[in-house]
C-alpha cells in the first residue's frame, strides 16, 4: 500500500474520533440542560405564591425601554428607575412606583401606558422592606432627587402591589400633602395577615421584624403603625384611592385576604368619611390587566396638578368633587 492510503486513513480516523467526541459532548449538554430544565421547573413548582409577583427584574439595555429614555442608579442597596414620557402631560404629573420597570418586570404593561400618557414612572425595588422606617427614609430620599432633577410636582400618585402597599400607605400616612392618589393591586395594609399568618412566607416574617426592630412576634403584633389602623390620615388628606382585587385568585384570598386588607380598610375609611374605590375583577378576567386603561386614567387624573386639572378644559376628572373642595 502507499503512503497516500495510510495518510487518507488515518486523517479518516481522526475525523471520526472528533466527531464522536463531538456527539458525545452534545449528548452531555443536552442532559444537562434538560437537568437543568427539571431543576428550573422544581423551584417554580415549590415557589413561595407570595413571591412571585417579584420572580423576575426588568432588564433596560442602552438606557432605553419601549422607546422611553431610563435613568438607573442606587440609593443604599437598592435600584432606581426614573423613566421619562416622550410627551409629558401638562403640570409634569408622575408616578412613585415601589416595584420595577422593564419587560420582567410583574404588571410591566401599565408602566409603558403610564408613560404614554405622559407621566413620569420612577420605580425603587425596595418592596421587601415591607414599609419599615429605614425603606420609607429611603422613599423621602427619592422624592427629594427626583423632584429637584427631573422638576417634578410636590404631589405623586403611589402604585404598589401586595406587600409593596405596606410602603406605599406608611408613607402616604407619614407625608399625605405629598401624595396625589393611590392605585394598588391587592395590597398589604396589614402584616399580621402577610407575611405573619402565610407560613410560606416565614423567612419574609423574620426579615420583617429586623428591618422593623422588633425583638419577638409578641412585639410585632402588639405594633399601631400598621396601615389598616392608621388610616384616618389618609381619609381626612382625602387621597383618591383605588384597589385591584379578585375574589378567586389564591394571592388575594389566601396570601394577602381581601377581607382583612381591602375590604377592612374600605369599611373602615367610609366610617370616617372618605371612600376606597374597590375593582373586583370578574372571575377569569386577567387581574389586573383588564383594568388597566381605568386604571391609568384614574392615576393621570387625579396625579395632574390641580391648575392643570382637566376640568378647565371642561372635561372632569375622575373624584371631581373631591379634588375642587379640598
């Protein structure tokens, strides 16, 4: 045989043993990645329900989201979002989110309808501070940035979902001449009820009580700075109020129980006077998305400084009355 033959077989066998070792290789990563499928789809299986409107975190790429220009920075630990309208309305109205932006982000969607209305949306994803003193000194750090760069008006409407409501109605009750309006989607006004009594959520429990300073349980149950006991500030600054709630999802019948969060604080602000406008989603509509374009009309409405207020351009506002007797 010539030396041609024995070159052409061994570079055959070469190619042979590059393809196998190839083959295999994939053969190793397709495993672990269905591993790794498996694994992903254990955790959302045994995932904490209470968790997972904060599951994901929305990614901004070049400073840019849906066409909005995003400004990003940290305040302590946490992350900041200011994102302007391509056209902001009249009187700069804006939105204090405590929550994120961005397409990961839970409820993404009445962030970018916010904006195309013309209302700034600055987030903070200090949810988990559950309303303590340290998140809402944080909040009133924000305030002050955002109003000073960004020429903001003193009032904001505040948005916040399930435990984020904790933040958003201790601030509005530490500084109600600061809040125009407060849209929520089945919020916490009460931690007895979340994380407390939701045994899922122990570690939340834990954590709570340290951001708060609390030694034990019996000191945090016996604590009067829960919202739902504190709502007379809120009733007589007659803040406009709206709330998003099903009375069949798991998150606001069992988690964070309307009867003793909503409901209770809706009984409670019309003893005082001052009404809670409750939405109850009809069962099998997608909440709060449904509702969302309400939604965002009763924010931009009511968050419009006052001699901006539509209503001079003979079109009410939503809680007219209100806002032109205050």
């Amino acid at each position: 045989m010539n030396k041609n033959f024995w070159i052409t077989k061994r570079w055959g066998l070469l190619i042979t043993i590059v393809a196998l070792a190839l083959n295999l290789g994939a053969q190793s990563q397709n495993k672990i990645e269905l591993e790794n499928k498996k694994q992903r789809s254990i955790l959302i299986a045994n995932e904490n329900p209470a968790d997972i409107p904060w599951h994901k975190n929305g990614s901004i790429e070049s400073g840019k989201w849906h066409g909005f220009r995003v400004y990003e920075f940290k305040l302590g630990e946490f992350h900041v979002q200011v994102t302007e309208p391509t056209a902001p309305e009249r009187g700069r109205p804006w939105v204090l989110n405590v929550g994120g932006i961005g397409d990961g982000c839970y409820h993404w969607q009445i962030n970018e309808k916010l904006l195309r209305k013309g209302i700034h949306v600055v987030t903070i994803d200090s949810y988990d501070l559950c309303g303590a003193d340290c998140g809402l000194d944080l909040m009133d750090s924000l305030y002050e940035i955002v109003r000073h760069r960004w020429r903001l008006p003193q009032k904001c409407g505040l948005f916040g979902v399930s435990r984020a409501g904790l933040s958003v109605y201790r601030w509005t009750i530490r500084h109600p001449d600061r809040v125009a309006c407060i849209y929520c989607e089945g919020p916490v006004l009460d931690f007895k009820t979340w994380p407390k009594s939701w045994s899922p959520s122990a570690s939340n429990w834990s954590a709570l009580k340290k951001y708060y300073g609390f030694t034990n349980d019996s000191v945090a149950v016996a604590f009067k700075g829960n919202p739902i006991d504190n709502l007379r500030t809120v009733a007589k600054a007659k803040i406009p109020i709206r709330h998003v709630i099903s009375l069949t999802d798991e998150h606001d019948t069992k988690i964070v129980p309307n009867e003793k969060n909503t409901l209770e604080a809706k009984r409670r602000i019309q003893h005082m006077g001052h009404d809670l406008q409750v939405v109850v989603a009809p069962q099998g509509a997608r909440v709060p998305y449904t509702f969302d374009d309400e939604s965002v009309e009763f924010i931009l409405h009511n968050s419009i400084p006052l001699k901006y207020c539509r209503c001079f351009s003979n079109v009410k506002c939503s809680n007219h009355n209100v806002r032109h007797t205050q």
